[in-house]
C-alpha cells in the first residue's frame, strides 16, 4: 500500500472502531468478561494511547530518530505479512502479557472518541509529511514487535484497532452466552 492508500485504511479502521464504541449501551461498555478481560471503555483508552505515542514520534526531527533508533535494514513488511508477525508475537505471548487499566465510565465515552478522532486526524497529517521513501527509512520500537519502520506502524496502528474491537466484540459475544 501507498502512503495515501494506508492512511485511508487506518481512517476507515478507526471509523468503523469508533462507530461500535458508540453503539454499545452503557452495559456493554462497562462488561469485563470473568472480571479479567478490557472493557470496551479500557479498549478506546488503550488505542488512544497507541494512536497518541505514534503521533508523537512523527513529531520528532528525523536526525532524532535516526541518531536514537536508528534507520531500516530490510525492506518494510507489506500489510498482510505485519499483521501475520503481530498475531504470532500475541500468540508467543499466550495471556501472559496482562496490563491493569483502570476503570473507563461510561460518560466519558463520547469524550474519549472525539479524543480519538483527534489523534487520528493529527496521526495521519503528521505521517501525511513523510515521503514513500522515508515510511521505508526510519525506525521505531515496538514492545512487542521490536524496530518497525514508519509504514510497518502505520499498518500496524490500522490492524490494531480492529484487533481490540474483535477483542471487544468476542467478548460481548461470550457474555451473552454465559
């Protein structure tokens, strides 16, 4: 994908995101199955924050991150092959990577998408700066993933999103058969 196709499918993703977020009454908002698993409130909250981190480190003067991180030594992984390296790393992981949020109330909801949105909206003009070449060119840390370049984190950024809503969604799912 092109940087402008990329940017358009991390928009629709987030759309969609956002669009379930709104659609959950305040009972399926604040549902965490067993106790154990995010809410839908913890899910938004989380995805802001990685939206946010992102948006940051496009901030940043491209001698910072190349002096820090330094600058990619292979080719950037297409869509389909990131998602593939994300979902074994989750698999690798197996449950044993738990972070405590804490709790989302439900009246934050609609404050919290727009807030989303935001981050979106300043995401993608800030990556909108960055030519073909350098999405290629530089690099960052993932904590899971390890150095990805820009294009790799922008599939990323657009993959994850709908991974926390799949996550959300199976388990409503499995609520309502409990």
């Amino acid at each position: 994908m092109n940087r402008e196709e990329t940017l358009s499918h991390l928009v629709e993703n987030h759309v969609e995101f956002t669009e379930y977020m709104q659609s959950l009454n305040e009972e399926d908002f604040m549902y965490a199955l067993n106790g154990e698993k995010w809410t839908a409130g913890q899910e938004l909250v989380h995805i802001i924050s990685s939206v946010n981190k992102l948006a940051y480190a496009l901030l940043l003067p491209k001698f910072i991150l190349k002096m820090k991180f330094g600058v990619a030594n292979r080719p950037s992984r297409t869509y389909d092959a990131q998602v593939n390296k994300y979902t074994k790393g989750l698999e690798a992981l197996a449950g044993s990577y738990k972070v405590k949020l804490d709790p989302v109330p439900y009246d934050k909801r609609d404050l919290l998408i727009e807030k989303l949105e935001k981050s979106i909206t300043s995401l993608c003009s800030r990556a909108g700066k960055y030519s073909e070449e350098n999405l290629d060119y530089y690099i960052l840390p993932h904590p899971l993933m390890g150095k990805m370049t820009m294009r790799e984190l922008l599939y990323f950024t657009a993959h994850h999103v709908l991974h926390h809503k799949a996550n959300s969604v199976r388990n409503l799912k499995r609520a309502k058969k409990l």
